[in-house]
C-alpha cells in the first residue's frame, strides 16, 4: 500500500509493537525478564492485555527473545486474550532498537497507528494507552507518556571506574523535566522513516523522531505504567496486582 492509500492516523486501525527480546540483566539471573511471573502469570502477557484492553488496538506483534518466539507463541495460546484481537510473534534483535523495527517489519499496509510498548511494563493502565491514541489520532506524529519527576537530576561528569565520586557540572531545571514511559505513540509513516533514517544508539522511540526535526508531544503518564527493571520493582509490581485484586472484590 502506498503513502497515500493507507488510512491518515485520524480513521486508521491501531497495532501495538511490544519489544520482549531483552535478558533483564539488571533484574538478575534467571529466564528472560519477559517471561519472568508476577502473581504466576509471564509479565509478557499483563503487557500484552494491558494494550489489548484498549478497544481500539486490532494488533499485537510481540517481538520475543531471538530463541524464544515458539515459546512466546505457546504462551499466547494458553492464556485467556480478547477474541477482537489479532496477534502476531517475531523474534527480537540485540538492541532494544533492532527488534522494534523487526516488530515494524512484520506491521501489515493497513495499520497507520503504531503503538510501542515495553513488555517490562506490564501494568500500564488502559486510561493511558487510550490517550496516547487520542493524542496520535488528532494528528500528532510521535507521543509519549510522561510524569514529572520526584528527584533533583544532575549532570555528572561520568567516573571512569564505576564507584568513584563524580563531579556534578548541571542541575537542569526539574519543574521543566519529565520521566518519559510508554506505549509510545506514532503515525506509522513517521515511524518507519526514524527507524530507516537515525542510525544513532537511543533508549527510546520518540526521541528518533526528534532527531528527525519532528515535534513529539508529551500526554500525562500513569504511576503503575513503571518499568520492571530491578528486583524491587518486582515486589512493587505485585503489590499493584494485589491491591487491584482487592479493589475488583476478588
Ligand atoms: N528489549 C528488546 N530487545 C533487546 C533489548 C530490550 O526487545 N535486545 C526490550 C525488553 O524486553 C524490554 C524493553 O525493551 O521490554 C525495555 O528494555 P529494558 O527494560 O532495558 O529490558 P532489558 O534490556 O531486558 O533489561 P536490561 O537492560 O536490564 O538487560
Ligand atoms: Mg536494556
């Protein structure tokens, strides 16, 4: 399909890319963090149904560990997903970068919104997702979730041995500063274009499209939209899922 036959973001069909492919080194030994449970369900798939609750996602593509996708796929297969939703399996990169667009090449024509969301933030809420969506749909071509930050930042001048004092050079102004999250939201062709273009190493999406010119949008994020990246956050994580249990009455 061309640029110009595919549906403008306003009407189109929404995917969801969730890059899954990382080890989780800095959550310790064990399975790849993706796979890893919280209350006995993978963290994978509470990210997986935290993007498919959006009405308005048709598609997920989950981008497993390189040696991993059969896997994932059985995973997918035994746990309970909306039937609205289609959902497909790819194996991920060595980058979290390489295996987003891997997840883009696998996007059929007719999707030209595209979420990208961290499996290592499986309880998004879907009031979030929904308004990363609005936000895209109203013609922004790149949005992030973002929450203002609880802590001073500094710039340090980085030890060279890890451990060692570290001169500060800046105190950035912490009112002006966010702590972006995801899903991420992107008009597809915009996208594409930053993943094909900006070859430079990036922790996130959106700031690609910056790199090319474009402006990115920041919409309010959610405290539960946290990334499982240390063993705390484990114990966190499924300190939320309790307390939801109790506020659902079961
Ligand atoms: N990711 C990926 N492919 C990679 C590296 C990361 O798909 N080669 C994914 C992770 O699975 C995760 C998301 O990108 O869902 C965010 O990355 P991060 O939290 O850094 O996860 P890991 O890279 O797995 O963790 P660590 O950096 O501690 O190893
Ligand atoms: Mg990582």
């Amino acid at each position: 399909m061309s640029d110009e036959s595919r549906p403008s973001p306003a009407q189109s069909p929404v995917a969801a890319v969730i890059p899954a492919a990382g080890r989780g080194v800095r959550l310790g030994p064990g399975a790849p963090k993706a796979l890893r449970a919280l209350n006995g369900t993978p963290m994978l798939i509470h990210a997986v149904r935290a993007l498919a609750a959006s009405r308005h996602v048709s598609l997920v593509i989950v981008v497993a560990p390189p040696d991993g996708a059969g896997e994932v796929k059985s995973l997918l297969d035994a746990h309970a997903l909306p039937e609205r939703t289609d959902f497909l399996v790819v194996p991920g990169g060595e980058s979290r970068q390489e295996s987003v667009r891997l997840g883009l090449d696998a996007l059929p024509p007719e999707y030209g919104v595209v979420l990208v969301h961290d499996a290592a933030r499986p309880l998004v809420p879907v009031d979030t997702v929904d308004a990363v969506i609005e936000a895209v749909r109203d013609g922004a071509p790149a949005v992030v979730p973002a929450l203002p930050l609880a802590d001073t930042v500094k710039e340090v001048e980085p030890a060279t041995v890890p451990g060692d004092p570290e001169p500060v050079v800046a105190t950035p102004d912490r009112a002006r500063l966010r702590a972006v999250q995801t899903p991420q939201g992107f008009d597809r062709a915009t996208l594409v274009r930053a993943h094909a273009d900006v070859t430079d190493d990036v922790t996130d999406d959106a700031s690609m499209v910056e790199r090319l010119g474009l402006t990115v949008v920041a919409v309010p994020g959610h405290e539960e939209a946290f990334k499982v990246t240390r063993p705390l956050d484990l114990v966190l994580a499924e300190a939320v899922l309790a307390r939801r249990r109790l506020n659902d009455g079961f």
